[in-house]
C-alpha cells in the first residue's frame, strides 16, 4: 500500500446544473480515494459510491474521456442522475489533479 502523495481539490458547475466537488487523494501516481459530492442528486443515492469507486486506481495523468467512461461503465441503467453528468465529475476530477485547463481548481465555472 502506498502513502498519500498528494491531495486535491476541485469543482465543476455543470452547465445547466449543478456543482460538482472532488477531493481525492494521490499515492504512487494513482487516485487512492475520493470522494464526489455537490448540490447535484442522484437515485440511487448508492450511485455516488459506484462513482466513487470507479474513479479510484486511476492514473494521475487520466483524460477526462477515460475518466467519464469509468464512471458512465458505473452507473445502473436505471441510474437517475439530476444536475449532474459523468462528463461533469470528470473536469471536476481534472480540476481536483491540477489540469483544469483555463479554470484552476476551486473556481466554479461553465
């Protein structure tokens, strides 16, 4: 098991929606934890720890198209998801590993 290396955080307001916040965790150049949260809902509400856990292991370096994959591939067909998209928690995961692109992590943004 590797130590915690580094620790991020970021947000994403989803176009139309709602914000999206991640904090993760770093160990060995991977996400080791992390979690998902924002004023976003979902049903079930068990879907946020499928989203979460399909983030970790990660490398730091993932794309966001690797990463929304990861987290639609988690998600129950008939997973409800209100104000927020797997594309959503993937710039807000981007954001949290320090490559947000012209958006720096913490600033809300479109």
């Amino acid at each position: 098991m590797h130590s915690i290396d580094d620790a991020g955080h970021g947000e994403y307001k989803v176009p139309g929606g709602k914000l999206v916040v991640v904090d993760l965790a770093l160990a060995g150049g991977r996400i080791a934890s992390v979690q998902v949260s924002g004023d976003f809902f979902l049903e079930p509400a068990s879907a946020l720890d499928a989203i979460n856990a399909a983030l970790v292991g990660f490398p730091a370096d993932a794309g966001e198209a690797e990463l929304s994959a990861a987290v639609t591939a988690a998600l129950d067909a008939d997973t409800q998801l209100y104000g927020l998209t797997p594309e959503g928690v993937a710039v807000a995961v981007r954001r949290a590993l320090g490559a947000g692109g012209a958006m720096r992590s913490g600033q809300a943004g479109a």
